[in-house]
C-alpha cells in the first residue's frame, strides 16, 4: 500500500496586516526537505500529518510526503504562492502509484483571489484522479465550503479547542480511509451552516456551549452511529462568504443518517447562539480587577491580551495592555510577548546586563481598525537572549519544534517582557521555561492569547482576567468592517 501524504495550513484572517510570503509556510523545515528529514520531523508528533505517519507504519504502508507546509495565521497569501505550494500537492497526484491520499489542511485559508483555497486545491485533484480516496482532516475553525466536502471522501475535525486532539483527528481520517481501501466502510458525507459566526473568545471546549456540541460528536463517533461527526465553529476574522459554523457528518452508506445528525447538530448550536457572544470588560478595569484578586492567591492571575493573538493573525505588537500593566504596577510579571525584531537587534548589541531604552512595538500598521497602536518607550535591564528554539513540551503541537529567531527578555522593574523575532502564541509551557521564567513563581502571566493558552497553562491559572486591548483579533465586530459575509448572521444581525 502506498499513501501520499501532505500538509497545507493557514488560517487567514482578512483584516490581518501581517505578510503571508512563501517562506512562512516553511518555519520548521524547508520546502525542499527530503523524505528522511520530513519523516523524523513529523513522526510522533501532535499533529494530523504526525497521525497519518502512525497510522501508516502501523500497517507497514510506504509513504510519501509531497510538502509539510503550514503558516502561522495572518493576511491573505498570495496567488503565486498558494499556487506553489499546491503544486507541489497536485504533481505528486498526478504522476500516479497512489493507493490514496490524506491530506491535514486548515479549512480557513484565503488568498488573493480565492475564498475557498482548501475547496479548490481538492477540486483541482480530483479532476486529476476522480476515485483516489482522500482523508482530509480540518481545524475546528474552518470556514467550511461544498467544494471541501464535495471533493474529500472523509472528513475529520478537531473536537477540543485548545486543540489537543490534532494527532487524534489524524488518525481517525487515516483509520476510516483504510477501511475504505479494505471495502469494509463506504463513506457518505452530509453538512449544512448555522447563519451564526460565533465569538472565538467563546468557542473554547473548556466551557459551554462548545463542550456539549463537541462532546456529542464524540459520543455519535464512540457509538458507532456515525463514522466522523465535526463541528466547525468557524473563523470570524475572514470576511468571506461562508464564514461561520457549519458541521460535517460522515456515515457507512446512510445518507439520510448523516443528514439527521448534521441539522441535529446545527439544531444545537443555533439554540445555543447567545453562549457564544464574548461581552468585553473595559481594559483599566480589567487590569484592576487582576490586581485586586492577586491578593492571597497562590499561583498566578493570567491576563490575556486577546485582541492580538497571533494565532488568529494578530500583528502581536500592540502595546495597550503593556502600557495598562505599566501603568497599574503590576509587578512579579511577566508578559509574553511583543514582537519586535528591531527592539530585539537593539538589546542584543547592548548586551546582557545593560540598562536600555527602547521603543517597543506599535511598528504595524492596521488599516483594518483605522487606528494603530502607539509604540510604548520603556527602560529596562536585558536579562536574557538565546536563538529561540525549543521543542514543544505538549499536549498541543507535541514534540513540534518552535522557532521563535532571536529572542530576549527585558525586565522593566517587576515586569520580565519577552521580544521575540517570530510570531508565536504561547500554548506551552516552554514558551516562558525556555526564557527561565517559572509561571508558578510569578503573580501575573500576561499573555497575548485567547484560549489556547490552556493547553499549557490552564491548570496552573488561579483566575484568568480578559483584557480587551486592540488589535485584529478584537472581539468587537463593530471594529470591523464586514463586506462578504453572507447576511443575515448572527450576532452582526439581530435574529
């Protein structure tokens, strides 16, 4: 048996003013890796394409990866580069000997002229081999459109946000595509749209609504009434047609089952709308209330400075919530993290130990907010710098290693502030250990993120405080302007 596998990720947020260039999609190997380097990469790791690997060796098949691409989220990609990077898929295809393909795409990618990038690049292989079967698995914040379910034999979603379960999607599509290889499952797809596109600050599966609608995916999949059942909550941040909640449901030859399942589904999280609306805190308040909490606890109080979260295309330089936690006080801190090459270069010619100051962030433009974040000039002692890498300790993105480029630590009174060269939310714990910040040992973790923070941090949280700064990953809809989206939708539409 011989399987074609790949990765192409990227969740584009549209009002984002971060580049997406062909070599983003290439951080952790480069794009032409062999086969060796692709396999010890990706071989038991957190991810979809590491669960393909698992699922493959399992059964002793040869494998071969055509591109392990995948972007941190940001604006559009350019056509030349999504057409690239496709091709490198495509060719593969078309030269044949495959028993089948799977793919871990997003299901939220946009470039320059497409909105459905996933839906076309599936589209464009099928007209390339018509009955190869394809196991595709997507994010939990897909932005799902009928050309994706239309072209892919089985789909596999994430059921947790943070998502912790990526390698377990992985292998369900690889599993369910190899028992449709062996004739013992023919798969039948249905899916359908809620007209809601939920808050992403709401969409975490440590809560409600969302841990229901997951927990009963999995529960129809562990019954064995369904073969894959998926709730795609949806990406806001794409000013797309089809942006929103949407759901996928695949059975062994029962159409109408599937049908039943999905609007069942869809059933419940239209019921549930009004869960999913994020109702901010003004930021003064937010910090002051962090700071009043902190009185006896032990462990720390997590900010979050959720409006730029670069993993949903947040520029990550804003500095409103630095400047508030500066202003206020707060101290025994760390925040975690401005992007900031340029602050980097300057700390690191200063050197470790020396007294600076530095003009830190504020140096993205955001057209899409029609206002931009100041830099904030702060004076400090450079306490550390190292290359930014380290592995990622887990559960999310296991084993996956992370490339932060150069990276320094600034204490500003009680305040240590990470600069780092790279976009990169902190999910893991190696984020600050890496850095030699102990998150137990600190009154405040300050992070710019909105809920994947948990997988690495979530238990160690006495309170967590939500900071409403600014930037593109912002909560208030009003903020933004929606020109795609199909309408009415709620909450843009009073329903």
């Amino acid at each position: 048996m011989r399987l074609l596998l790949a990765q192409f990720k990227h969740e584009t947020n549209t009002f984002s003013p971060v580049p997406t260039p062909f070599e983003r999609f290439y951080r952790a190997l480069p794009a032409d890796a062999d086969q060796a380097s692709l396999l010890a990469a990706y071989r038991g790791t957190g991810l979809a394409l590491g669960g393909f690997i698992d699922v493959a060796e399992r059964v002793g098949a040869e494998v071969v990866i055509a591109t392990a691409a995948e972007a941190q989220p940001s604006r559009p990609t350019d056509d030349a580069t999504y057409e690239r990077i496709s091709q490198a898929i495509l060719s593969r295809v078309a030269r044949g000997g495959f028993d089948a393909v799977l793919l871990d795409l997003h299901g939220a990618m946009v470039t320059e002229s497409l909105e459905d990038a996933e839906g076309t690049l599936l589209r464009r292989l099928r007209e390339i081999d018509p009955d190869i079967p394809v196991g595709v698995t997507l994010d939990m914040h897909a932005n799902v459109y009928d050309d994706m379910v239309r072209h892919a034999t089985v789909i596999t979603g994430y059921h947790t946000y943070p998502h912790v379960d990526i390698h377990a999607a992985g292998v369900r599509a690889a599993e369910l595509i190899l028992r449709t290889l062996s004739g013992a499952i023919r798969p039948v797809m249905q899916w359908g749209q809620a007209p809601m596109l939920p808050h992403v600050m709401r969409q975490g599966t440590h809560a409600e609504p969302n841990r229901s609608l997951q927990a009963r995916c999995q529960a129809l999949e562990t019954s064995g009434e369904v073969l894959a059942a998926s709730v795609f909550v949806g990406f806001p941040h794409a000013d797309i047609s089809q942006a929103g909640l949407s759901a996928v449901v695949c059975t062994d030859a029962a159409p109408e089952a599937a049908r039943q399942h999905c609007e069942a589904l869809l059933a419940q999280a239209w019921q549930a709308r009004e869960g999913f609306v994020f109702h901010p805190t003004p930021l003064a308040e937010a910090v002051a209330r962090a700071k009043a909490c902190a009185i006896g606890l032990d462990g720390p109080v997590v900010l979050l400075d959720h409006c730029d979260n670069s993993a949903s295309g947040g520029s990550m330089d804003t500095t409103e919530v630095l400047a508030e936690v500066l202003r206020q006080g707060l101290d025994e801190a760390v925040f975690y993290a401005i992007w900031d090459p340029q602050a980097v270069q300057q700390a690191l010619a200063a050197g470790i130990g020396s007294e600076i100051t530095l003009s830190l962030g504020g140096k993205t433009a955001m057209p899409a907010l029609r206002r931009d974040s100041p830099p904030l000039s702060v004076t400090g002692r450079v306490k550390l710098a190292f290359d930014g890498r380290f592995r990622n300790r887990g559960p999310m993105y296991q084993g996956v290693q992370t490339r932060l480029g150069p990276t320094v630590v600034l204490a500003v009174g009680g305040l240590e502030i990470v600069l780092i060269s790279e976009h990169q939310e902190p999910f893991d714990l190696n984020c600050l250990s890496s850095v030699g910040v102990d998150p137990l040992q600190k009154r405040f973790v300050i992070l710019k993120s909105r809920v994947h923070w948990r997988a690495g941090f979530g238990d160690l949280a006495r309170e967590v405080i939500e900071c409403d700064g600014l930037g593109v990953t912002t909560s208030d809809y009003g903020a933004l302007q929606f020109k795609r989206v199909r309408r009415p939708i709620y909450p843009l539409d009073p329903m």
